[in-house]
C-alpha cells in the first residue's frame, strides 16, 4: 500500500472525525455559550450546507492548479477551522469554525479520490479509494463516543484540539508522502515539465490518462449521461441509508425495546458495518463494478425492507444494522470511480458526486421524517429508505445497460 495512501486516510479520519463528533458535544457548547439547542444545530446543519457548497467552489476555483498543492492548501484550511472551534471566544465564531472546516470536506474526498486510484494499478483503483474512505468510515464509529469521552474529561475545546492536532499530522504526511505528479493537472498543451514523471512501466505510469485542466474543460464532463445517472444512484443510494438511520435511534428504543444508554453500542455496530462494506465494495468494484454496484443497492433495499419487518426482534435488529452500514457503504468507491471514469477524471465530477451524498442525505432524513409525522410508525423511515434504495438500484440497472450497449 502506498505510503501518500495512509496520508490520505488519515486527512479522511480528521475530517469524518470533526464531522461527526459534535453530535456528542452538542449539550456542552449550547451551555457554554448560552444558546438554545435548536442553534447548536447549526453547528451540524451548518456544516452540511458548507461541505455541499465548498465541494463544488472550491474544486472549481482550483482547477489548474496541481492536486497535492490543493489537497495541502485544503487539509490547511481544515486545521484553521478547528482552531478557531478550539479557541472560540463566543458561538457566531465556533460556527464560523465549523463552516471554515466543512469547506474543504467535499473537496478534499473528491480530489483526494483522484489522487488516491492514481497512486495505484488501474485494476486496483476502487481499493485505492476505499483505503481513503476508510478514515472517515473508522471515523464514523469512533466519532460521537471519542467526542463525548474527551468533552467528559478535559471539555468540549480539547476535542476540538484533538483533531486540529490529527489534521496537522495529515498535512504533513501528504505533504511529504504523496508525490508531486499524483493526480497532476497539466496545462492544456501537454505535461508540465516542472513536474517529474512516472518511470515507464512503473504502476503510476500505467495509471489513468492525464485528466482535464480548466473549468471549462471539466464541465464538459458533464455532457455524459453517465455521469449524470451515476451522480442520481449516489445520490439515491445515500438517501435510502440516512432515509432510515436519521431515525434509527427512535426504532431501536421505541420498536426494537432497547434502552437509551444501548443506542450508542448499536451505533458503534452500524460503523463497523461502514468500514467493512467500504473495504469489501472495493475490492468487488474492482473485479466487475457495475455488477458489484447493482448488487450492493439491490442488497442494501432488501435489508431495509426486512430491517422493517423485524425490527420487533432485537437480536435480528443488532443484525441487520451492521448488514446496513455492510450494505450501504459498499456502493460508495465503485461510484466514485464510475463517476471520475466516464468524467474522464474531471475532479468537479468527483466533488459533485460528495455533494450528490449530501443532497442524498438530506433528502432521505426528510422523507422519513415525513413519515414519521403522518403517524406511520418508527419502522416507517425503514420502509422509506428501502424505497429510495430501489430507485437506486433501478437507475443504476438502467446505467450499466446503457454502458454494456455502447460498449458492443
């Protein structure tokens, strides 16, 4: 495994881990700066709308520039906005932290990605990229518990330290791990000189063609349909899984029987789930991805569905929550492959597709709620997520036929 791949999952595990350890921290902030709970909110829904947003602009606003310049400017820009949560004096500044923060989270996936399958063989290139998504998969789990752990003992600004300190780490390691052509940019006439060239034969050498340079060069990327239906599966896909773990807790308190104090092992269950279909989806992404991609959302709708109707039964429930993160996550490298292959490695098509997730998420989280609110019961957001799910499927189905015929 390359060593700049271990760098790239680190950054992972940074900004997955700022993501999601504010969860746990939420009571403590709200007290600190004397807001309500509703406004501490905006330190995770303010986060989402930036990450949606800064996936795009930055990646934009980036273009010509070589991708482990950005990548380091952007593990930077991680590192001052958890600084400026650490230090924060009041709230309006603990938010712009966290917006700072969440700038470069969908950039950094998108780009990071591209380097990421460039540091490889072709035919290991989903592996590559779930390497990378690992931290933030390993994030997932260890996250709301590691936050909660340090606010308990030290308060909520050392967690906020925590990972100021891990995103420091990062930017080291990518700065000297991750080699100077990885994923590069080239002007429009050619290789840059400047930069040093793989040896010929070498797995870099072998790696994919130079990608486009220039705004304009990658927004035609966006004239393939491809493109298009695989950033609709993502986007599908993530909605059926936030459809039903928005309201996951409610499900296993209200429906399943488990106490309170339970939700946070369960969790911990469900994020075990993550890293394992994470590294198992690429893995088969890269022996027949489009194969592995129908299996995986065809997979991930069959066990919200039968999540549903044995949610009364709690070992079942234990289960089927960990074949749902299995499930759910094991989609994810195959699609940013799909995406940046038919985008002929445009990284804004690799940045919209983490912002198509988040569209996804947001998406799914409503739709359940929607039905939680039409009195449908707390398995309904379950029912839901499978239905989005089976839309997934059913347009990635149509996707990979259309490819099997260009290709005859």
């Amino acid at each position: 495994m390359p060593s700049g791949l271990v760098a790239l999952a680190l950054g992972g595990f940074g900004i997955g881990l700022t993501e999601f350890l504010i969860a746990g921290l939420l009571p403590q902030v709200a007290s600190s700066f004397a807001v309500s709970e509703a406004a501490a909110g905006w330190l995770i829904s303010g986060y989402a709308l930036s990450v949606a947003v800064g996936a795009i602009a930055l990646t934009a606003a980036t273009a010509r520039l070589p991708r482990k310049q950005v990548l380091v400017g952007l593990v930077a820009l991680f590192v001052v906005g958890n600084l400026l949560s650490a230090v924060a004096p009041n709230y309006p500044v603990m938010l712009l932290g966290r917006i700072v923060a969440a700038l470069c989270h969908g950039s950094f996936f998108g780009i990071g990605s591209l380097v990421a399958r460039s540091l490889v063989a072709p035919e290991k290139k989903s592996q590559a990229v779930a390497i990378m998504f690992a931290g933030l998969t390993v994030a997932n789990v260890l996250g709301v518990p590691f936050g909660a752990l340090v606010g308990e003992r030290w308060g909520w600004r050392a967690a906020f330290w925590a990972v100021t300190a891990i995103g420091v780490l990062a930017l080291a390691g990518i700065a000297a791990l991750v080699p100077a052509w990885a994923g590069r940019v080239p002007p429009a006439t050619g290789a840059d000189p400047a930069l040093p060239k793989p040896a010929a034969g070498t797995d870099e050498a072998a790696s994919d063609p130079v990608p486009p340079s220039g705004l304009r060069a990658q927004l035609r990327a966006f004239r393939s349909w491809q493109v298009w239906l695989t950033l609709a599966a993502t986007a599908l896909s993530y909605g059926g899984m936030f459809g039903a773990f928005s309201y996951i807790a409610y499900t296993f308190t209200e429906v399943s029987g488990f106490a309170q104090a339970d939700v946070a092992w369960l969790l911990m269950v469900y994020g075990v789930g993550l890293v394992v279909g994470n590294l198992a989806g690429g893995r088969a992404a890269d022996r027949d991805r489009d194969r592995a991609l129908v299996l995986a959302l065809l997979a991930l709708t069959l066990t919200l569905a039968l999540f549903g109707l044995l949610a009364g039964n709690a070992t079942a429930s234990v289960v089927l929550v960990f074949v749902m993160g299995v499930t759910g996550f094991a989609s994810v490298p195959g699609m940013i492959t799909r995406v940046t292959d038919y985008a002929h490695g445009a990284a804004l098509a690799a940045s919209a597709n983490v912002s198509a997730s988040n569209v996804g998420n947001a998406l799914g989280a409503w739709l359940g709620g929607l039905a939680i609110t039409a009195s449908l019961g707390y398995t309904s957001p379950l029912y839901v997520g499978a239905g989005i799910a089976l839309l997934s499927t059913v347009v990635m189905v149509i996707a990979a036929r259309l490819a099997r015929q260009h290709s005859v």
